[in-house]
C-alpha cells in the first residue's frame, strides 16, 4: 500500500491512496482541530462542532437533505473529534466518489448552525456527557489524563463542560473556525477504488478555492512532576476502575516504537504479563489492558483495569510490581518479544483492510507527525525494537515520582493509595 500527495494552491494537501482491489472509497476531511485548541470557555465546542457538521447547509437546507443523498447511494457517514484533530468523512461504493467530496466541501464551508438544530443537539450531548459520567469503563480514561496533563486543554475533556455546553451560540462555531479551519490546516484524503489522478482532480474541483489564514497554536504542557499522584473520583458502583501509568514523550522521538511493544508486553492480549497476572492467576478483574499514547508534545504509558472493590489494593500492588519487574529484568525472552511484535503487527494489518481506517491512518500522520509513513514503513520500525532498548525505555519513563494513578470507585482515602505506589 503506497500513497500518492499533492498540495493545492491554498495549502490544502491532499493525500490518495489507490486500493484497486476495492470497490468502495472513503473521503475524509481532516482538521488540525481539537479539545487542545480549546479555552475555558468553549471548552467542548470541537466536539459540538463536529456533531452540527450534518444538520444542513446553505444548498442543502435540512439535516434530512444530507441524509438522503448518503442514504441514496447507499453511503455511510460520520464525524469524530480528538484532543489533536477532528476528522468528517463519508464512505461509499467508489463511483459515488465526487457526491462524497461535494458534500463534505459543503458542510465546511456552508453549512448553517441552525439555531433549531443547535438546540437538539446541545441536548444530545448533554446526554452523551451524562453516559460518559455513567460509565466508569469509559470514564477512567478521561480522568487519568486529567491527572496526567493537568488543569490545561490536553487534560481536559473532549466533550467539554455541561455549563459550557449550555451556553454555546451559533457564533461560537463560526468563531472557532474562523481560528482554525483554514485550508492549510487540513488534509483530504481519499482511499479506495480511486485513481490518484481522479482523487487529486475532484479535490481540486471542490477545496481548491477554500480560505486560507493564519490559525491559532496550542501551548506545549511542561509540567514536572515530583511525586506519585493520586485521584479519587467518589462514586458508588459495583466494580472499581483504575488507570495506573506514567507521562511518557511525543510522536516525535524514536522512544514511542519500544515503548509500544513494552506496552502490548504488559497488557497487550490475553497472554500479556498483567493479564496472566491480575485475571488468570489472582481472579482480581474482569479485564485489564495496557496502552501507549502520543500527542504532539507528551504522552503516556497506562493500564487500566475494572476489578472487584475489596481486591483493588492486590491488584495496585501486582500493577506496580509487573513495571518494576520488567524495568529491572526487561523481556523475558526472544519469544515474548517476538509475540508482542506479532501482535502489534497483526493488529495494524488487520486495521488497514478497510478504507475508512487506512484513511484515517495517512490523514492524521500528515497533520500531526514530521513525515508520512505507508504501513510497511511501520511494521519495520516495529520490527526493529530490541529486548535493550525495551528495558532502556522502561528504566528511562518507569520512575517512582512518576506514578500516577486515577480511581473510580466508592473510596475516600488517598493515603491509602499513595503507600502502594512504591516502584
């Protein structure tokens, strides 16, 4: 799989990915837009944002309009919002390739922020926030990061606050485009049954003539940490979440490779080092998995796991010790090694087989990262990873004052947290 990009005479790049073997192409439009570009008081209005994004333009007045011409060739479509990025995208038998860029054009440049449909939707995702609250396994997530990152756009959360919600007005929208939809901070990218030279025409024929302007920066989150940290969210429920990890480093630098395979090591399947610990030996959880995650100027390393409340210490202490242990002693074996570079192969090949995914694949490396890499480039650097430069990443972020660990659950006491996070 090889890509093929071109940048338009506003900046817009667009990037082709031809898939002859299909007969079906996804577009994608994505913004270097997300929660991170956000201020205390539109917190959330990326998000909200991309929920109006098919309630009607200007040529097509109605949500309903939208949703028949997607339906009408038998498309999908939809929209997602990140701390980094916001992405809109349709899919669709590949004939109906040009309707798919002729609407997505449409509802970045035109569409109307009816105040009708603002008030519905407001009302979804104050729902959507309450589901979020309402869903520990979901919630953990939000709270580590919080943690992590701080009280700063990074740490707060995508969907925003529901008193911020409440306020958004139809010129807030605009606003927040006019800082940083401009044609240069974006990507359109087509992938499927799609030549390079038809994609890189049609893209040309409908955002050659967008608008391009000087967008607004985020502010790097430098924060030293000194100790182990500690949040409790009070909550009554029958099973506790927790999110143990550390702040790790960028997409940028070559660490973010081994500190992948030492992540899918320790809870990357149901034969990884936590699983086989805290579920198949100790019967202390229900599941517990392990990632690594990149922003454009941090990261972090964390596990997350939804276990029984009387045996949350057991299992904080097993966490702690399975970082130690393999910061100490590093991979067991060539096989374990071996079988997490496997896994995390298997499991981007696996992804790539559908166009949406390989579209999102190319459009966020373009946005957000220094150079842009086909998957074959990928599997290599995961390849490359050795046990030394596993156990180096793991001695250089798994540091004591580093801990930090985020809990939901019906508990009170931090102190009786804090003393088990002793690495």
């Amino acid at each position: 799989m090889k890509f093929e990009k071109k940048i338009l005479s506003n900046g817009l790049r667009v990037i082709a990915i031809p898939m002859p073997s299909l007969e079906s192409a996804t577009a994608l439009v994505m913004v270097g837009a997300g929660s991170r570009y956000e201020t205390k008081k539109n917190n959330g209005i990326s998000h909200f944002l991309e929920h109006m994004a098919f309630k009607g333009t200007t040529k097509r007045p109605q949500a309903m309009d939208i949703m028949n011409i997607i339906d009408g060739i038998g498309g999908e479509f939809n929209a997602f919002t990140s701390k980094e990025v916001t992405g809109y995208y349709i899919k669709s038998a590949s004939n109906h390739i040009e309707l798919c860029l002729d609407v997505l054009s449409d509802i970045l440049r035109n569409s109307k922020f009816d105040s009708d449909e603002i008030e519905k939707e407001r009302g979804v995702i104050l729902q959507e926030i309450s589901m979020y609250e309402d869903t520990p396994m979901r919630k953990i997530s939000d709270i580590y990061e919080t943690l992590v990152f701080g009280d700063n756009p990074l740490g707060w959360e995508i969907a925003g606050e529901k008193e911020v919600i409440k306020s958004v007005k139809r010129q807030d929208f605009l606003n927040y485009m006019a800082k940083l939809y401009s044609a240069d901070n974006m990507t359109v990218v087509i992938a499927g049954g799609v030549s390079a030279d038809k994609a890189f025409s049609l893209a040309e024929k409908y955002f050659d003539d967008m608008n391009v302007f000087n967008t607004f920066k985020y502010t790097n989150v430098v924060d030293k940490q000194e100790k182990p940290r500690v949040f409790i969210k009070h909550k009554k429920t029958e099973q506790a979440h927790i999110a143990i990890g550390f702040k790790t480093t960028s997409l940028f630098t070559p660490d973010r490779y081994p500190l992948a395979v030492l992540s899918t090591i320790l809870g990357g399947g149901a034969s990884s080092r936590l699983f086989h610990e805290i579920r198949e030996k100790r019967g202390l959880a229900y599941f517990v998995r392990t990632s690594s995650e990149h922003y454009q100027d941090n990261g972090t390393l964390v596990s997350f796991a939804g276990l029984d409340p009387l045996k949350i210490d057991e299992a904080i202490s097993v966490l702690v010790s399975e970082y130690a242990k393999i910061k100490d002693k590093g991979v067991k074996n060539k096989e374990e090694l071996k079988k997490a570079k496997e896994f995390l192969k298997g499991h981007l090949v696996l992804e790539l087989e559908d166009s949406r995914s390989v579209a999102g694949f190319y459009g966020q490396q373009e946005l957000l990262e220094d150079k842009v890499k086909n998957p074959d480039d990928m599997l290599e650097k995961i390849d490359s990873v050795t046990e030394e430069r596993i156990q180096e990443v793991a001695k250089k972020y798994f540091v004591k004052d580093g801990l930090n660990l985020a809990v939901i659950g019906d508990f009170d006491s931090r102190q009786r947290f804090e003393k088990l996070l002793k690495l």
